[in-house]
C-alpha cells in the first residue's frame, strides 16, 4: 500500500491539493492519507513554518503532495519559505520540471521538454548576510556531491524518455568556479553512462532566449537551482502558464510532488484555482517515485483528453471543479 502525506499550505494550496487527492484516489483506490501542516499561516499560528510534526509525516509516508505556500518578501525574523525548509530537511535534492505542449491551453505545439534542476543549494543556501552597512552577500554554494546526485538522477529520466538532447545550462564564463564544478561533474557522469554524444551547453541568457523562441529545440535540461527556477517558469508559458506546471522534488526514498504555482492570493477562494498543475504533479510521483507508470499515463492522459475536447479555458469561476469533475469524466 501507498502512504502520502498531503500538506495543503496556503491560499490555493488546498482547493488544489483536494481536487489532486480525489484524482489520484481514483488511480490508486487503497492509497492511505495523512495530513500535515506547513506555511505562513501555520507559521503565525505556531512560530514555525515546518512543525516537526510535518517532517515526521514525511518520513513516515516517504511521499508527499504540496500545495503551495505564501512568503513575505520583507525578512521576517524567524520565517524561511517552508518549501526550502521541506526540500533542504527532507535532502529532496532534484527538482523535476517537465514542460509539454497541451491542447487548448498551450501557446505552440510541439513543445515536450523536461528541466532538472539541483535543489537544495545554490543561492538558495540560505547563507545571505550584511556584510556592512549597504552592503548585503548571498553565497551561492555548489557542491560535487549535489551535481552527481542530479547528474544521477538526470542518466535515470535520459534513459525513461529516450533523451535525444541534454543541455547543461549554466554561466562558467562568469562563475567559473561556482559553475565549472557543476559543468564538469555533470559531464563526466553523463559520459560515463554513454551520454556524451547528446550532451550541449548553453549559457544561462541564451538559454533563456532560445527557451523563447524556439523551446522545440530543447529536451533534457540540466541547471542550477536559481537558474532553474527562472528558465521553469519561462518555460511554464509553452505548457499554457502557471496553473499547468508541475514539479517532482525527488530525494533518496522521499519525494514531493508540489505545482510549480505559489499561492495565488488574487484568486483564493473564488473557484477559479486550476487544480491541473497538483494533478500533473501528482502523476510525477507515481511515474518517478513509486515507479508507477500506468497510472502516472492514466492521469496525463486523462487531462489531455479533457483539454482536447473542451472549447474554452474560462470555467466562469468553477475552474477547479469543472476541470476536477472533467478529469474524473475522463478517467472513466
Ligand atoms: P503565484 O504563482 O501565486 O501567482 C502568479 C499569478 O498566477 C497570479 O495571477 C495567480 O492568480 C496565477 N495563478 C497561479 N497559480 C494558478 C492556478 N493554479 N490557477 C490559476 N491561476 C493561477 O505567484 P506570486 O503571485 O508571485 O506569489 C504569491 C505568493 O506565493 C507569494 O507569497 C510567494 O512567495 C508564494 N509562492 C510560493 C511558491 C510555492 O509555494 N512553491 C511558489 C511561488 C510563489
Ligand atoms: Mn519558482
């Protein structure tokens, strides 16, 4: 039997992870549930945006489904985003994005990329300090071991899609150090594991141009974990925005599926939250994690079969149950 632990989070967080749930219990019947709590709310609740509570459910179940979370973007003394906390705690150390053109929402056809992108690190370290008065340093830590860990991962997911091009993105020419180590340990796994022939480089601002103009020419994505975090988002736009984005942080017997989306405060509680990017989300963790490919296809399939045959993208504010109740339609 399957355990997750759904941790709902803030704003849309839980009318996305609700209608996500549903799916996925329609794809696994016997699928045991636990709650948990994490965010800024539960933050001003309680002084802590990841009770250990939360990180015990984690273990406990080894897979999880995120909603989404707020974060001030003034210092708050105390707080950090609980779902930096739940990556770097849990060492869920890849970020699995994968972007594919979709009917009626996507912008362009033919659009079927996949960024992995390192997780735990980087300038998201944690490690921002006023050095003096007006002058304020963030370091941007990579390390061997979290570049092999994503390489490992990314000679997995090259195998399972059949990868004909892996772009390591990066900027050595400025970062030499900092992007060289992730460059150079990348490479060497990939060729190790026979990959070198496919295996491209872009810098960071090309990539970010081509990713615009022509996201055909990409398939596996390899990058840090700022750089990634913006090209994603970019490349978000091609899957048709936001509200279709999904993500996998994948660790070593722990996972957590979370929407690429944050909270969505301009439209919480008005019915109009897409709950596909939580359900693609979900379907990341069965193909990835639990190894359960059928049932990850089941749900892909049945969100492309929902968009193929609706006309028009405006549910008139019943976004989230219309598009739940027509996925569930088209699961059969
Ligand atoms: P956001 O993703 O919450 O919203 C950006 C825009 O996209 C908004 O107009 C929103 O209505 C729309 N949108 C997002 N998800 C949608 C969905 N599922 N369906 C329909 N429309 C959707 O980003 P933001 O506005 O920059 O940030 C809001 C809050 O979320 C901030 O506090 C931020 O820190 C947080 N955030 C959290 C995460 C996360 O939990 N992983 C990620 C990004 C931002
Ligand atoms: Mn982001």
């Amino acid at each position: 039997m399957h355990s997750l632990c759904v941790i709902p989070g803030d704003g849309i967080g839980p009318e996305v992870t609700e209608a996500a749930v549903t799916v996925l219990q329609a794809v696994l019947p016997d699928l045991h549930i636990e709650h948990a709590e994490a965010g800024w709310g539960t933050f001003q609740r309680c002084g802590e945006a990841v009770p250990q509570a939360t990180l015990d459910a984690m273990q406990r179940c080894g897979a999880g489904l995120f909603g989404a979370v707020q974060s001030p973007t003034m210092k708050v003394e105390g707080y950090r985003s609980a779902i930096i906390t739940l990556r770097q705690r849990l060492k869920l150390s890849v970020n699995v994005r994968p972007v594919r053109s979709r009917p009626l929402v996507s912008p362009k056809p033919g659009v079927d990329l996949l960024i992995l992108r390192e997780n735990s690190e980087c300038l998201y370290s944690g490690r921002e300090h006023l050095s003096a008065e007006g002058v304020a340093v963030a370091e941007r830590v990579i390390t061997r071991e979290a570049c092999l860990a994503l390489a490992e991962r990314a000679v997995k997911v090259a195998k399972e899609r059949g990868a004909w091009r892996i772009t390591l993105v990066h900027k050595a020419n400025v970062l030499p150090l900092t992007c060289g180590l992730f460059r150079d340990t990348c490479r060497a796994v990939l060729k190790d594991a026979g990959f070198e022939a496919i295996v491209d480089e872009r810098l960071v601002d090309v990539a970010a141009l081509q990713l615009t103009e022509a996201p055909e020419r990409f398939d596996l994505i390899l990058t840090t974990n700022l750089f990634g975090d913006i090209l994603s988002d970019l490349a978000a736009h091609w899957a048709g925005g936001l509200g279709m984005a999904p993500s996998l942080n994948w660790g070593n017997g722990c996972a957590l599926a979370e929407p690429v989306h944050g909270s969505a405060p301009d439209i919480v509680g008005t019915g109009r939250a897409n709950p596909l990017a939580a359900m693609l989300s979900a379907a990341l963790l069965l193909r990835h994690h639990w190894g359960l490919n059928n049932e990850a296809e089941l749900i892909e399939n049945a969100v492309e079969r929902f968009l193929a045959k609706e006309r028009q993208v405006d549910f008139a504010g019943q976004t989230t149950r219309r598009i739940t109740m027509g996925v569930l339609a088209a699961l059969g």
